[in-house]
C-alpha cells in the first residue's frame, strides 16, 4: 500500500502488483491519484500478460502465431524480451520468428516546430503501425 501512495520511481510495478491481487481500479486510484484513463491501460497491459503466460503454459509456440497477433502484441509495447522471457526462450529466437512474419517496426516523425514552420531537427520514433514517416534524404545519418 505505501508503495502506491507514495510516488517513486518503482510505482508503476506496484500498480501492476496491485491488479495482479486483484485491486479493483478505483482503490488503485484513490491510493495513486493517477488518472484512471492511465490505470485502465496498465491494467489492460497486466490483462494481456496474463494471457500470454496462459498461452505459454498451454505450450502454442509463438513461432506459430500469424501476424495478426504478433502485430497486436508488439502494437501493446511487449518487447521480444519480455515475450522471449514469458516462452522460456531467447531473444534472438523472438525476433527470429517475429521477422519471418513480416512484423517490423515503422518509424514515425516528431515535428519539432509542432508544423509552424520547417522543422530542421525533426527525430523520429520506431512503433508498430501501419504508416512510415521516414523522410529519405541523402544527408549523413546517425
């Protein structure tokens, strides 16, 4: 309980624990005062780690997922650690099988200058959606 009352920096991991026991959303709130649009989505992120651990115990290897659901999974931030950790396998397995499905991150654009005017220092982010926003340029790269 002092863990959600008090903001530190493990807070979010006691917010996890907290729906794995079973805490209702509103006593989480009342505890954390974080707005319940932000705990309604680390609740559904704990959700769907409990069902891929069901998955994982009932022994459907990941390597047979259609893309489909890779794209959901990796849509929701699981990163090939965290699912390669959950399976009882290796990272490099993970991405393995996740690239034979043609699952690869896009990269999306951040507007420096919020569109007013030409941004020079733009950067990007990688994500999985549907839409590439990578300018191509001949300029030197990092």
């Amino acid at each position: 309980m002092e863990g959600l009352i008090n903001p530190n920096s493990k807070r979010v991991f006691y917010i996890r624990e907290a729906f794995r026991r079973g805490m209702e959303l509103e006593r989480i709130y009342e505890l954390t005062k974080i707005d319940r649009w932000f705990l309604y989505h680390i609740q559904r992120l704990r959700a769907i780690e409990t069902e891929l651990r069901h998955m994982a115990e009932k022994g459907p290897d990941f390597r047979q997922w259609d893309p489909y659901l890779w794209k959901q999974v990796k849509e929701y931030g699981f990163s090939d650690v965290q699912l390669a950790y959950i399976f009882g396998s290796h990272e490099e397995t993970v991405r393995k099988a996740r690239l034979e499905k043609g699952i690869e991150p896009v990269y999306k654009l951040v507007d420096t200058c919020a569109a007013e005017f030409e941004a020079y220092t733009p950067y990007y982010y990688s994500t999985y959606d549907q839409e590439n926003e990578i300018r191509s340029s001949e300029k030197r790269k990092v």
